[in-house]
C-alpha cells in the first residue's frame, strides 16, 4: 500500500498471505503482511525443476509447503509481534495451530528473554471448530529406512552432521547430502562426502531489513524448525521418505536464568520440536488421494540418543574431515560465503567443539584443526567458565550440557599432556575442589539413552556402528 510505513508499537495483526509453488521452475513463494501493508515475500528454490508430480504427491507437497509458509513466518512476525495472527484461504487444524503456537512461543523464548517480552499466551494461531481432538504427538520409529530408503541429510559443515552421514553410510541407506544457502564452507564439506547434493536457495523478503532499519524487534529465531520445514518440503518433490538431521540430546536442554528459568537457543533442535514436527509429517505428509499414495515421511535426529561427547567420540575416530570441517557459528556470521579461517577461536562453539574433542583426540592433531591451543589461553577462562556453568549460564548457543563440559574438564586434568594447560590447571585448582567427583565421569555420559524417532531397521544397525 502506497505510504504505509512501518510502525512496530502501531502493528496490529500479521497476515500469512499466501503461498504458491511452481513445478516448472521448482520456486516456493511465501507471502506476508502487517496490517494493510505490502507484501513480503520469500522464495525457496529446490534444483531438480520441473518436477513431474501425481495428484497424490503434488497434494502431499501443498500441504508440507503451507506448514512451511507458516512456520518460516517466524522471521517476519518477531519484527512486531502483534496481538492478531491471521491465516488468510483455509483455516487451518487444531493439531497444526498447537504446533505453531509451540514453534513461536518456545522457538522464540531467548529472543523473548532478551528484549523483555512476554509471549506466553500472546501468540494464538486460529484454527478451524471441527470437533477433532488435538493428537498427541507420539515417537513412533516407523519402518522406514529399510531397502529403497532414500534420505535427505541436513549438513551444516559441523562435526554432528558428518557423523550422521558417515553412519548412514555404513548402514547402507542411500542419502542426498542438502544445505540451505550459499555457504562455500558448507559446500565444501559436503564435496568431501562424496555423496550427491542438493543445494537449497532461501531469498527473505527485502522489506524485513528495511524494517530491522525502521525499528522491528530482532533477535535469534528458531531456524532448525524453518530448515526442517524446508527439507521436507524438498523431500516430497524429489520422492526422499526420509528427512535426517543430526541433534543430540543435550539439544534439549536450555540455559537456566536466575528468575526466568530455562531458556532454551537451540529449542527447534530439541526432543520436543522434533518429536511434534515429525508427528505432523507422518500425519499430513502422506495419504492417498484416489489417483494414487505416498508413503510416510519420516522426520527424525539421527544422533537424538547420543551426548555431544558421544558425538565427538565418535567424529574422532577418522581425519578425513578434519580440514573441512568447521561448527563456528561466528565463521558463518562474520565471512559469508568466503570464509578465511574455518575457527574463530573466541566463540561459544569453539570452546565447547575443542573442549567436547580433547579427551578423544590426540592433542596436535587438534591444535592442528584450531590452529592454536584454546585451552591453554588465560584470555578464554570467561568463556570456558560459561560452559562450565561457573558463576555463569550455559550459553546461547548450540552447545552441551555444563555437566559434559565438566566430565571433559576433570578428564583432561588427569592427563599429563593437558593438565597444564592455563585453563584446565585453574579449573584443577578452583572449580574442580567445589564439585562432587562422583558428578565428573565421562564414561557415564558416554552411553545411548532417551527418546528418538529413528526407523527400527536403522537403530539396529546403529548400535553395531557406534560400538565399533
């Protein structure tokens, strides 16, 4: 609308517009609005265009495409927040309003926290009067990834994702290595796998910026829950019956702030988004429409049973990655598509990955990664107190538990070639005194527990990889 201008304390309703997809050219188009103001659109583009769809498929990709028209609305709301969520053409189901109502309020809690805002109960997703009961979301593993299966594995360019790759590997299942963005480190890594790729495009809508110049509310979004979405979006154009990502259990598990509680930064990587995305997609995701049927689609973590130090166990017994990879977020943030050095050195992640990798590495080769030996840096003590959760909160950032980083502590302070390190000798000396023994042992964080969505089939073979 001509003269509209963006009022973020004047905004009152945002609007999910409409989406669209055209199979020729393989584009999503997403469009929003605040108000009576001009539409914002995204678009995502899937290689692989035009794509031939059935009735069967083609329905099953409007209906993954209209949850990832709601959920990647995530970006665009956050810039107001507005009382009135609006949902223009059908309405939508109980069961897709609670999962929503979950994605916001949880996905945006640290974004909440840190500009003082309250959206509990704020954020309603009106949803269709039709008498269905919301279902319960439920871990069913399902009988995927048997012969035939085919996966689409989210890579980030980190250490998690590769062993997620390496393991299916091993186990046999047939997978197309998939990132969103334009990331050359990424697109490097996932080169060296040697696996097919498909490399996704998201384009936000230009007005977002010009809003964040206007005054919009910003802060950190639940991401994994907007590339999930996009990801099985993907999976039902190509005929993939399997979206992988690579999430450890320590996902699950937020910061505690004194007088908030836990806020969680990484909460679309966690149990609970995994478990209520993935239930919808075994739901919606699939049918038969009369003119023919698709198989379930089946959404799940393939590391969900593991520690980050399980993981980091894991991802040490091979150096084939080891100067491709990278799990700094700063990396990405600061150097775009051309990033110079893979390790900031100064960031939560790479305290934590050089931490989580030191009891399972020998110590050049990963001074050789870093490039510098961060544990043996006075400077990093802060950082690392964080981790530790010393006088500190855990991070926000996608790092493990204070009790891992604690284990892994203690474990290099038992050994000659790191306990004089400046780091590990303070914690010796400080913090390790303050702390139950019984509280520091790897070995225990080392097992395979809790929940997980992983196909039967797959899990059995799981364990014969991860004990090798």
């Amino acid at each position: 609308m001509s003269g509209w201008r963006f009022d973020r304390d004047a905004i009152r309703t945002f609007r999910f517009v409409h989406c669209g997809f055209d199979a020729r050219t393989g584009v999503a188009r997403l469009a929003y609005a605040f108000d009576d103001g001009p539409e914002m659109i995204e678009t995502v583009t899937v290689p692989g265009a035009p794509f031939a769809l059935d009735d069967a498929r083609a329905a099953a990709a409007m209906r993954v495409l209209r949850l990832l028209h709601l959920i990647a609305g995530v970006s665009y709301y956050k810039a107001a927040v507005p009382g009135e969520i609006r949902i223009e053409g059908d309405a939508i189901g109980a069961d897709t309003a609670a999962l929503l109502e979950d994605i916001y309020v949880n996905g945006l809690g640290e974004f909440a926290y840190r500009n003082g805002l309250d959206l509990h109960g704020r954020i309603r997703f009106p949803a269709r009067d039709d008498g269905a009961p919301v279902a319960e979301f439920e871990a069913g593993v399902g009988t995927a990834a048997g012969p035939g299966a085919h996966a689409l594995v989210a890579i980030g360019g980190g250490k998690d994702s590769l062993v997620s790759i390496e393991a299916l590997r091993a186990a046999g299942v047939a997978q197309t290595v998939s990132w969103i963005g334009g990331s050359q480190l990424i697109r490097a890594c996932a080169e060296r796998t040697g696996l097919p790729t498909l490399n996704i495009g998201r384009q936000l809508a230009a007005e977002l910026f010009e809003f964040n110049r206007q005054g919009a509310w910003n802060g950190h979004i639940p991401v994994t829950a907007i590339n999930s979405a996009i990801l099985a979006f993907a999976a039902v154009l190509v005929g993939a019956d399997q979206v992988v990502f690579s999430n450890e259990r320590s996902a699950s598990y937020g910061s505690l702030i004194e007088g908030t509680g836990e806020v969680n930064h990484q909460w679309s990587k966690g149990w609970a988004f995994e478990r209520g995305f993935g239930a919808w997609l075994q739901r919606h995701a699939a049918g038969d429409t009369g003119a023919g049927r698709i198989s379930a689609l089946h959404y799940y973590s393939l590391l969900r049973p593991f520690s980050e130090l399980a993981v980091a166990r894991q991802f040490a017994r091979s150096d084939r990655y080891d100067a491709h990879f990278s799990s700094c977020n700063r990396n990405f943030h600061l150097l775009g598509e051309r990033p110079v050095n893979r390790w900031c050195g100064i960031c939560p992640k790479c305290h934590f990955v050089f931490l989580a990798l030191a009891p399972f590495m020998p110590k050049p080769r990963l001074v050789a990664i870093f490039g510098r030996n961060l544990l043996d840096d006075a400077a990093q003590i802060p950082g690392y107190d964080a981790l530790l959760e010393y006088r500190d909160h855990k991070p926000f950032e996608c790092v493990g538990e204070g009790r891992e980083s604690r284990a892994a502590m203690a474990a290099l302070a038992q050994r000659p070639e790191w306990r004089e390190d400046a780091v590990v000798r303070r914690f010796a000396r400080d913090i390790a005194p303050q702390l139950n023994p019984a509280d520091l042992a790897l070995e225990p964080l080392l097992g395979i527990d809790g929940e997980h969505r992983i196909p039967a089939p797959l899990w059995e073979r799981l364990h014969a990889h991860f004990g090798a």
